[in-house]
C-alpha cells in the first residue's frame, strides 16, 4: 500500500481512534463517500459563472472551489 498525504491519513487515524483495533480496508469507501457527500454539501457541484462576479466574488468562489478539489483528491486517495 502506498503512503496516504498527511490529511489523508489524519482522517484515518480519526476514524480508526473511535475502535479498540484499526479498521480493515473496507470501511475506506465509506470514508470517502462521506467525505464527497461533505464537499457536496460545503460547495456546490455547479457553480454560476463568476465572469460576472467582482474581484472579491471571483477570489471568494475560486477559492470555495479549489477547497472542494482538495476534499474530493482525499476521498479519492482514501478509496483508492
């Protein structure tokens, strides 16, 4: 198994320190779903365009959109 990103495997390690002993593997999709269902909820799917948003609207959905790309990257980290 490869090494996870420090994220990834805080989450892990969150997850896991609620049981007495890890967790098998086969719990991770359900880690990752619950992560994407998190990003989805946070920030939406389909964003409106923000050509027509000002500087700070532009910076403010810009940034709420790389945040639930990184959300999304660790759930696929985790599931894979």
């Amino acid at each position: 198994m490869s090494e996870l990103s420090p994220q990834a495997q805080a989450i892990l390690d969150a997850y896991n320190a609620g049981f007495a002993r890890p967790v098998a593997v086969h719990h991770k999709p359900r880690i990752a779903a619950a992560l994407r269902a998190t990003a989805d909820q946070v920030v939406p799917k389909e964003w409106p365009t923000i050509e027509d948003y000002n500087e700070y609207d532009q910076g403010f959905a810009a940034a709420q959109i790389k945040h639930r790309n990184q959300i999304l990257a660790i759930a696929d980290e985790i599931k894979a």
